[in-house]
C-alpha cells in the first residue's frame, strides 16, 4: 500500500469527480484492534464529514456522497462529487 490510503481515480468531468479507496488504513487498524464492530459507524462520521469538507473547497458548489465504504462492507470507498444543480427559476 502507498501511504495510508490508496486512490484511484475512477472518472471526473466538469461536473463530477469519482475516486476509490481501494486500502485505509484506519479500516485495518481497527481490524487489527479487534474493533470491525464500531467501524461502520466511525467511518459514517468521519469520511462522510471529511468528504463534506472537501466539497466544501471547491471552487463551485458540490455535494458529496459516500455510497460505498470499505468499513461497511463494499469492496472499496467510493469518494463522488458532483456539483450542484443550478436552481431553475420560471417565468410568471
């Protein structure tokens, strides 16, 4: 593994970018403290959190989604931005 974590970059366009966590470290620290019970719910509020703050600093509006994680049993953490729809306003 190359750091704590390893990326890949899964697609990203002018409106959406996709990364993957394939390894956490933080995942096999708690497997290897015995503690896999309580991992889903860490991961919820600190890569949720973390992915929210990341969004944040972009330069235009994205929302953040984490709708795979390795803590809750997918394959990989699946890190997507995607921007904020344009409010639509209609003529009266």
């Amino acid at each position: 593994m190359d750091g704590p974590c390893t990326l890949n970059r899964l697609g990203c366009n002018r409106d959406q970018l996709e990364r993957r966590i394939v390894n956490c470290v933080w995942r096999e620290v708690f497997e290897k403290a015995q503690r896999l019970h309580i991992v889903k719910d860490i991961a919820r509020n600190i890569c949720c959190n973390e992915g929210a703050g990341w969004a944040a600093e972009f330069e235009a509006t994205f929302d953040f989604d984490l709708n795979c994680s390795l803590c809750g049993g997918g394959d990989c953490c699946r890190f997507v931005f995607r921007r904020e729809s344009e409010p639509t306003t209609g003529l009266a």
